[in-house]
C-alpha cells in the first residue's frame, strides 16, 4: 500500500512540477534538434524560424543537428527526453519512413512523440544531368526498361525519404534503377551534377536554381499538382506513371507527455510565424512553401503518413543495409 501511495505522490509532484513549468515556459534555453544534416531541407527552415518563435515567445531557442541513420539517431534522443518544454524534434517525412526500415528502434514513432505541428509540404523533383539523353518521364522509363539496372539514381541514404520516393517509382514505373546511396543529400547532388550519377529525386530547395541554371534538367514534381516555382515541369502522374503522389513535409515534435499547454502555445508561435511576411519570404526564398496544421490536425495526418509509407517499404522492398 505504501508503495502505491509513494507512486502517487511522486506522480502528482511531477505533474504539478510539469504545470508550474508549462506557465512559466520558456524559462530555460529550448533546444529544436534537426535529426538531419546541416544546410539541408530540414535544417534551413529550422534556423528560420527559431529567431521567429523566440521573438513571439521570449527566451532562448537554438538549433542543433545530430543526423544519422535515417533520422533514428536524433528521434530516439528526443523521445527520451523529459517532456520539459526544453526539447523538440524539428524533422521530416523520413520520421515515418524509417519506423519502418528499422525493426531495432527504441521509440515508437507515433506513441513517443507529441505532435505539435505540420509546417511545410511540397514535392520532390525528378531531376537528371543533361548528360543523361531523357527528356521526359516517358523517356526516362524507356531508356530504363532498355538497359536495367543499369542507370543509377542517387539518395541520402539507404532508407532515406529520397530512397523510398525514388523505389516507389520504380516499381509503379514497371523498371529496374540501381540505387546509390550517400551520406547526407549534399553529396549526392555534387555527384549528379558532376554526372558520375545520373538521376535523383530532391527537393525543390535543392534543385531550383540547377534546374533554372540549366545544370540539371527536371522531368516531374512529385506532388498531385504542378509547383508554383516550376510552372512548366509536369507531375510524374501526368508525365507517365498514373496514381503516383509523395510529398516532403517539416514537422515539430515533442516528447510524449509534454504538458499540453507547452504544446499549444508552441503550436500558436509557429503559426503565428508562418504567418509573418518577412518570415514567409525568407522560407520562400529558400524554396520552402509553409503549410501548417495544429496538434489537432496535424495528428491524424502524422498517423496517415506513416500508414502510407509503411505500405511503399512493404512494396517495394526497400531494406537498409
């Protein structure tokens, strides 16, 4: 009995202590770990907008990167973490791709985080070097289905977003393209401009001023309508291969068990921001389009993200190695 009365008390303390620190939030520097590389589609947006949150909230927001294994490392540190308000997951779409890469986790994706909100989508962007003699999906598929496996498509990394958007139109497309992964999106796209790889699917933060410099030359976006920034390149469902669809999307997460209190006035923040011109304009500038869904919202979109890609590993095939 005296045990169940002491699980009580040291409950009720915490969550007492937990409420005095949702008030009084943010008290103490709050850290926005990027489980991504620097200078990447993640961690720009990330630097934009903590100076953003911070000038609505008060107090100290910095940001740091700890990439690696698909984004596991930085997730499994931040789903350990004490649901203070002193740290967040600023991540991407591969959260929900890696959950099911990796059968070795020690969080669970959706149980152990908190979601707080969505804050940008947009598509990938089917892009190849001028060297490579496709001017067009349909002509990408028949240069593929004539010499298999023999064209090479860069990623990120092996169970990468790139990785998964890349497998998933293979196999829709009906052909054969060999993979070859880096360590982290910078590398992969020196060597597709260098044209020691051929192919890639990137973001449009990562490929816009190649492709209007004409240093790369996009076939597709991969979203379900044609992109502002690139008005004249087609989607890949209406350039050749019906049905298919995959977005790039940013995301706050906190630990599960953040007060919800934390959780909204954090929400409100990043709303508040993505609705300021000047910050808009800056994510803008650097390709980013905002489009944001509260914790409410933003939730069931989280649980039907990870449904969809737990589908694409499954059909694919994809492993990591």
């Amino acid at each position: 009995m005296k045990k169940v009365f002491h699980a009580w008390v040291a409950t009720t303390l915490l969550l007492l202590t937990l409420h005095v620190e949702a008030q009084e939030w943010p008290s103490r520097p709050v850290r926005i770990l990027v489980p991504l590389g620097a200078g990447g589609f993640a961690d720009v947006p990330a630097r934009l907008l903590a100076p953003a949150i911070a000038k609505e909230l008060g107090g100290t927001f910095f940001v740091e990167n700890k990439p690696g294994a698909g984004s596991t490392i930085g997730a499994a540190e931040i789903a350990k973490a004490a649901p203070d308000g002193t740290n967040f997951l600023f991540t991407a779409t591969p959260h929900v791709i890696s959950a099911h890469l990796y059968k070795s986790l020690t969080y669970d994706a959706l149980k152990d985080f908190a979601p707080v909100a969505l804050i940008a989508s947009g598509p990938y962007v089917l892009a190849v070097n001028p060297s490579l003699p496709a001017k067009s999906v349909k002509e990408l598929i028949a240069l593929a289905r004539k010499q298999p496996g023999k064209i090479d498509y860069a990623s990120s990394g092996n169970g990468s977003a790139q990785h998964l958007v890349a497998a998933m139109f293979a196999t829709m497309a009906g052909i054969e393209l060999n993979h070859v992964p880096y360590k982290g999106s910078s590398q992969a796209m020196q060597d597709v401009l260098g044209g020691r790889v051929k192919v890639t699917f990137a973001g449009v933060p990562n490929v816009l001023n190649q492709v209007r410099g004409g240093r790369l030359r996009a076939l597709g976006v991969t979203s379900s309508k044609r992109w502002p920034d690139l008005p004249d390149v087609p989607t890949i469902a209406e350039a050749g291969v019906p049905g298919y669809e995959a977005s790039l999307w940013l995301c706050m997460l906190a630990p599960a068990e953040t007060p919800e209190a934390i959780v909204n006035r954090l929400a409100d923040a990043i709303g508040k921001a993505l609705h300021d011109p000047d910050t808009v304009q800056k994510l803008r500038v650097a390709g980013i389009a905002p489009t944001y869904l509260g914790p409410k919202e933003f939730a069931p979109f989280l649980r039907a993200e990870y449904d969809k890609w737990g589908k694409v590993v499954k059909e694919t095939g994809a492993t990591v190695n």
